[in-house]
C-alpha cells in the first residue's frame, strides 16, 4: 500500500548509457499536467554520463530519486528494483529514450478512477529526429484470453493499481519481461483498459531486443510458458496464434 504522504504515481525508467536522450525524456514527464508523482531512475551501471545527467535532475526536482546500480542487471532487475522502491499508488513505465504526452497521467487517472486495474494507451512510433513512424492501436478491453495472441500493451503506456494487484514485478527473463507482468497481472482476472487515443511517443531502436524478430518470438515462447503458465500444447496453440497475427501485420 502507498504510504499517506506519498505520490499517487511512481514512474519507473530503467538507465544504461541513454545521455543521448534523458534530457527529452525526463522532460516530459515535468511537462505532465498531474504533478503528484515521483520518477525512478535506475541507473543500471551505465558507462556513458547518464548516472551525472541523472543526479543533475534529481538535485533540482524533488521528485526525482536515483537507484544506481554497481553492476549491469539487465531491464526486468532494473525496473524491479524501482517497483520495490516505489511509493506510489499506481505504477507506470517509461524508458530512457521514449516520451510521454502531457496529459497521459491525467488521462490514465479518469480511467483508473472507475476500477480499472490495468491501463495502457495507443501510442506513436518516431525515429531517432522524433518523425513519426505510425501509430500502435490498442484495443478497447484486453482479457487474459486475448493477451495470449500476443503483447498487445506497450509498456510505456501502461499503469497498474497497487491497491489492486499489490506490487506485482517483471519476470527475470531476457526479453518480453513487460508482457509477462501483463499476463501476470491479467490471470488473475479482469480486463486491462485501453485509450484510443495516443498518449507516447516510443522511439524507435534498430539494435534493441524487440526489433529482432527471432528473438522476440523466442521471449514470446517462453513467456508463455512461463507467465502464462501454459502446458506445452496450449502454449504451441497460442504461440502458432501469435505467429500468425504477426504474420497478418506484414502482408
């Protein structure tokens, strides 16, 4: 549970080298028009600046708070690390090279406030100059049923009640950690809730985990398996699903 004197969100972001980008991200998050929030930055033994970039920030806002790390742990152990840290209600996510438009909190809260226990959002996909490169719909309702075709909520759009779920963390698994959460989240029952409209921006990243293809579908295997707590056979059934409908987008 949240503690009386805490922010109502905490916003996790896991660093390692992103100097490149920090400055634009954590902006948007000061540009939020909800200001009760708290920012956790995970430095996850980044070689690069971001580590003094971050301390810089956090110097000048309070609610900025800095975890740094000794040694690389990788996005599930990073992000979890800032989940156990967290003081706030409600958990959302954003990476250190991706943004947030400036009503997505207030957006989030409206929905939140009528007992949604999961919320995401469509959002924009950009380049490195910030053109964009199309837009991720979500879908109005997402049961577990239908989690199982595939990762339909981007993590920088999501937020879960606490109050709900209890502090609930990311599988440690190399990749897809997010979607594993999600199915956690999901299994136990309820549907998560998506805004049509688009309230991030993700940047795209041509050498990130997600845009090779074999191994998303790998992380996709065994997040099924694992967080879905499928049997072999179901999980084949599912995961032929999500092949297909991966398949469908491209033709």
């Amino acid at each position: 549970m949240s503690q009386p004197d805490a922010p109502l969100f905490s916003i996790i972001t896991p660093v390692f080298n992103a100097s490149a980008t920090l400055d634009e991200t954590l902006a948007s998050v000061r540009a939020q028009t909800r200001t009760d929030w708290e920012h956790l930055l995970i430095d996850d033994a980044s070689s690069d600046n971001s580590r003094a970039l971050l301390e810089a920030a956090a110097a000048r806002d309070p609610r900025l708070r800095v975890i740094a790390l000794s040694r690389r742990s990788g996005a599930a152990r990073a992000r979890n690390a800032g989940i156990r840290a967290a003081r706030g209600r409600y958990i959302a996510f954003l990476d250190a090279d991706d943004l947030w438009h400036p009503d997505k909190l207030a957006r989030q809260k409206t929905v939140l406030e009528t007992g949604a226990g999961l919320v995401f959002s469509s959002y924009r996909r950009i380049d490195a100059s910030g053109r964009e490169l199309g837009q991720v719909r979500a879908p109005a309702l997402l049961d577990f049923d239908h989690a199982l075709r595939g990762n339909a909520i981007g993590c920088l759009t999501a937020v879960y009640d606490t109050a709900i779920y209890g502090k609930t963390y990311m599988p440690d698994i190399p990749r897809r950690q997010d979607y594993g959460l999600w199915l956690d989240l999901l299994r136990r029952g309820g549907a998560a809730v998506g805004i049509e409209d688009s309230l991030a921006d993700y940047r795209v990243r041509p050498n990130s985990l997600s845009s090779n293809k074999v191994r998303a579908a790998l992380g996709t295997w065994q997040v099924l398996r694992d967080s879905g707590e499928l049997g072999r056979i179901s999980a084949a059934w599912h995961f032929g699903q999500y092949v297909a409908h991966a398949l469908r987008k491209r033709l």
